[in-house]
C-alpha cells in the first residue's frame, strides 16, 4: 500500500509524515534506548544505534503491507514517536496498528489517541480498510486507553503471552471495525 510521501494528515493535536531514514535522529535512538519508553516494546532486546534506526525504517518502507508514520507533536512541533499500519491483508481488509511515543513530554498529552483517530481515517478513507486491530502488554494501560478513547474495544488476554522482568504477562488483543 503505498500513500503520497508529500502527503500530511493532521488535526489540532498531532502530524503524521511519512517515515523516511533522514528522520532518523539522535533523539529517536535515545527513546529507543530509553528503559522506560521501550519497556513494552520487542526492540528493547537489542541496543539500537543511528544505523540500526535507517535499516528499520527503511525495512518499512520497503514493505509492499506497511505504512509507517512518524508523529510529530503540534506543541511542541516536534517529532514524538512513530505509528505503523501493518500488515496490510488486503484479502481482509484489516491490518494492525502499533505505536510507540519515545517523546516522555508527550505522554499523558493525548498525542498517542489523536495518532490512532487519525490512522483509523487513512485506514478507511484511503487505504480502504474495514478493521484495525491491536495489542498491547497487559500492564501497557496508557497504550490500551489511547486505543479505548478513539473506539477500540478488548477482544481479548492472552494470558501469561509475554515475559517481562522474567514474569508472565498477559496480551490484550483489540479491534474496531470502520
């Protein structure tokens, strides 16, 4: 799926861009390094560098089912984290979503909500998506609130699915049709 590089989708919170490997920055590597922001993230098993950040985002975009995005917080204007459509099944017409806010001054802002309002409208008006799904770490409630406040419900836990600090931790699985 591939959307107009040129193109921005905002609103009064937030800025999606297409994610390219120049918006790979030394603050983008601090989060990713950041114990706190990738806490909940499977990145978090490898140090990342300013390389290893290019080769992913450039992995993105190079798949033919994923549109990632960075989101770039309107106060401050600055770039806060990413968010990712994919896979893309066209076959059913849904994909996934997944973010991360790497910016610890946007957090508790509603940056990460206004992010996923604005993928459920690229999903469904451009991208012609009939469903989104997503998961998150079961102790992840700021990632599961942002999901519930733009219309995602708890389809379901997958019990004791993770090991985090060496202790089961469950996945909540959520969805909403468009």
């Amino acid at each position: 799926m591939r959307l107009a590089a040129t193109s921005r989708w905002s609103d009064a919170t937030v800025e999606l861009f297409l994610l390219e490997a120049q918006h790979a920055s030394e603050a983008y590597v601090g989060w990713m390094n950041d114990p706190d922001v990738h806490r909940y993230l499977e990145s978090r098993f490898v140090q990342q560098t300013l390389e290893s950040v290019r080769e992913f985002i450039a992995a993105q975009l190079a798949s033919p089912n994923t549109v990632f995005f960075g989101i770039r917080a309107l106060e401050p204007r600055r770039h806060v984290g990413n968010i990712k459509i994919g896979p893309i099944d066209a076959r059913h017409q849904r994909s996934e979503v997944g973010i991360m806010i790497g910016d610890r001054a946007a957090w508790g802002r509603g940056v990460g909500s206004a992010a996923i309002g604005r993928v459920v409208e690229i999903a469904r008006e451009e991208l012609g998506l009939r469903m989104l799904t997503a998961g998150c770490y079961g102790g992840n409630r700021g990632s599961e609130r942002a999901f519930e406040k733009v219309g995602f419900a708890r389809d379901g836990v997958r019990a004791n699915y993770y090991l985090l600090d060496g202790r089961p931790e469950d996945l909540v699985l959520m969805s909403r049709v468009l």
